[in-house]
C-alpha cells in the first residue's frame, strides 16, 4: 500500500543573523497569514534547543519526528523552515 502523498506545502526561508525564537516565530507567522486570515500553528520545532511542539510526542517515527507527524496529522498544509530547520513551524 502506497503511503498517501503529503499535502503539506513546504517553504524555506534564510534569515540574517541569527534571529530569535520570538523573531523566527513572528516571520512565519506573517507569511502564513498570506494565505489565511486566522492560521493556527499545529506545531513546531527549535534545533538549538531541542524543544518542539506538542512536547507530547517523544518518539521518531519512520517518516519523521513525531511532532511533525502530528503537525500533517491535525491539519497542518504549510510548512516554514527558516534557517535550514534552526526553527520550523507547521500551520493550518
């Protein structure tokens, strides 16, 4: 059985510097505000610190971390990168 093709839109973003978590998370959020008046962030996922959104999901699974899993499994169709994952914020 073929898995079903995800349909989450990845975007990459490079920022100067080494932007803030507060930074990171307010960029992402303008630009899922571009296709959507009210996005809701399903989850998201900090290198440097190692924390990540829901923190309920501690395993990785064979596709992916569990947090992003959770991310494409609730809704998520928008995927920001910025910084080559330094921080990555999935929304509806």
């Amino acid at each position: 059985m073929q898995p079903f093709p995800s349909l989450m839109k990845p975007v990459e973003l490079s920022l100067e510097g080494d932007p803030t978590w507060n930074e990171a998370k307010n960029v992402a959020y303008e630009l899922a505000c571009t296709g959507d008046e009210d996005p809701m962030l399903m989850s998201w996922f900090d290198q440097a610190t190692g924390k990540f959104s829901p923190s309920c999901c501690k395993c990785d699974i064979a596709d992916g971390p569990a947090w992003e899993i959770y991310g494409k499994n609730h809704g998520g169709r928008l995927r920001i990168s910025i910084n080559d994952d330094r921080y990555v914020f999935i929304y509806t």
